[in-house]
C-alpha cells in the first residue's frame, strides 16, 4: 500500500508595515508544529519576510529587526520629498539585502512570487523571476510614503492596493492548502505615532560636557539641531495620542489601512485561503519598526491559537 503524498502547502503573507514583523513568528510557529511552507506568496512587508524564509535566511532577518531601536528606524529613513514619497527607501533595502540574500528570485531555495501594482493601469504585477531586491522594493512601495520604483515603462507601488493578502497568487502556485497571514483583522485601539518620542530620547549637551569635554558638547549640540529637526517633522507627519488633528503620515497611512481592509475582505470572500491566521498587531503603528520582537511573539501565538485548524487542514488532504 502506498503512503499518502504530503499536501503541498502555500503561504499568504500579507501587507501591514511594521506588523509585518509577525510573519516571521508565524514561521516559526509554523516549523515548531513541523510545517515548513513549501512555497510563498508575498505582498509589502509580506514579500519582505518571504523573500527571506524562501531563501533560507529567515533567522538572519530575525536578528537584524530584532536589534532595532527607534532611533535606529529614524536613521533608516532616507527622507526624499522629491521622489514620489517620503523615504527614498535606498538604506532600508541595503540592510535588507545583508540580510535576505543578493539572488535572483528564480534562484531561492524555495519558489517565490513577490505582488507589486502598476501605478497607471492599476495591473497587478507578479515577480516570479529576476533580481529579488527590486521585486521585493517594489512591493513594498506604500503611496505617499515609500518612492515607486521605476521597471522598464512601468511605475510601480505596494501590492496591497490591489492584493493585500495574495491568496490568489499562493494558489495559482499550484498547492494543495492554502496558509493565509492577514495583519489587518483586528481593530486598532489607539492611535498611530511616529516611532521616536524625541524630547526624552537622549541626554541633554550638558550631561555631554561634564563626561566628554569639549568634542562631546559639539557632538550632542548637532545631535539636539537633529532632535529639533525630526521633533518638527514628527508634529507634521504623527497622529497625536490626545486625539488632535492628525498629521500627513496618519492621513495617507490610516486612509491605506482602510482601502486595503475593505478590499481585503472583499478578495477573501471571492477566493478564501483554507488557514487564515490573525496576529494580534493591531496597536503596532505604521512604522514602529523598533517592536519586532513584540510582533514576531503576536505570530507564533497565532499559529498556536489556530494549531487545532491547521491540523485538521492537513490531516484533510
């Protein structure tokens, strides 16, 4: 008698910035109970973890998010007002490549479909070949936020303006069960903050000068014009936690969460995964970057929450 074949099963990691970070608890979540995705769908930040789980290189990913301060996310963002967003995105996506690898896509250990969108036409793009880096930057392009890249004719943004949780995409990679990552499940209980609460973050240019003399007072003096600078811009692009008027990075981040959730909901219904695991992040804000550990603990609490399903799933097929 024969043994039965194993199913083959696809993974959806879906949009959510900083969320993001959850997906590579679920994964791991997912190798405690012996389950090893065989293939991967990514869309934004779920591109970002995929591309390094399909590449064998989900614990580098892990270490370099995990050592983040918010100090750390701040130095990260190449501000370029001329771009087409707010970051340039270069410094970020240098770090990421340290870390998930220099490849062709067609090269990973695992297959891989990374999902951006056309800009103009609104076409939903997917990267199943070529240099990874640039598929993964493209889908991670959030409108307003990170510059679009430029490919051939095309100008492209985050997948998650036409597929936030590629589902379809993991299916059309010919598996039996589909897992399915959604960020978005849970409503957000307070509001969006920038990442850096710049006012209390670092000693005064006194405390400088009593330790380091002359060359450290100079030193936190450019640090506290830095301070001053950043503490502007956090007032124009925060959502204040007293309810204020809400800056420009809450507006265009806030409004792209809300697009996104109802689309989502609507491919869901039309094309359901047959996991669909739901992180508790809700509360980690836009670009909070710095709570990795928090999110990648949301994660692998979910797959346990859902181990029961995934299970049965399984034993199904």
């Amino acid at each position: 008698m024969q043994s039965k074949k194993r199913a083959t099963i696809g993974l959806a990691l879906g949009s959510g910035a900083a969320k993001g970070w959850a997906h590579i608890g679920v994964l791991n979540g997912l190798k405690k109970m012996g389950i090893e995705p065989d293939k991967v769908a990514g869309c934004s930040i779920g591109s970002l973890v995929g591309a390094a789980y399909a590449n064998d290189h989900l614990e580098q990913l892990q270490s370099w998010v995990e050592g983040f301060s918010s100090w750390d996310v701040l130095g990260m963002m190449d501000l370029s007002w001329r771009k087409g967003g707010l970051m340039g995105g270069e410094k970020v996506f240098d770090q990421m490549q340290a870390s998930i690898g220099a490849v062709k896509i067609e090269d990973l250990k695992r297959p891989f479909t990374a999902v951006a969108t056309d800009l103009y036409t609104g076409q939903e793009i997917w990267f199943q070949q070529g240099d990874l880096r640039q598929a993964v930057r493209a889908s991670c392009s959030m409108p307003g936020i990170l510059s679009p890249v430029r490919l051939n004719q095309r100008w492209l943004v985050d997948g998650a303006v036409v597929n936030p949780v590629p589902v379809s995409v993991a299916r059309a990679m010919d598996v039996d069960i589909v897992i399915a990552v959604d960020l978005s499940a849970y409503k957000r209980t307070r509001m969006q903050v920038l990442p850096v609460q710049m006012m209390s973050s670092t000693p005064c240019a006194q405390d400088a000068v009593d330790n380091a003399g002359h060359k450290g007072a100079r030193f936190m003096d450019l640090l506290a014009k830095g301070k001053e600078y950043v503490s502007g811009l956090t007032d124009k692009l925060s959502l204040s936690q007293s309810f204020g008027d809400p800056g420009m990075l809450a507006v265009m981040s806030q409004s792209m969460e809300i697009l996104e959730m109802r689309h989502k909901r609507a491919r869901l219904m039309g094309d359901p995964p047959d996991i669909c695991l739901a992180p508790k992040v809700a509360d980690i804000g836009t670009m909070e970057f710095h709570r990795a550990s928090e999110a990648i603990a949301a994660g692998e609490q979910a797959v346990i929450e859902a181990a029961h399903l995934i299970e049965a799933a399984l034993s199904g097929h």
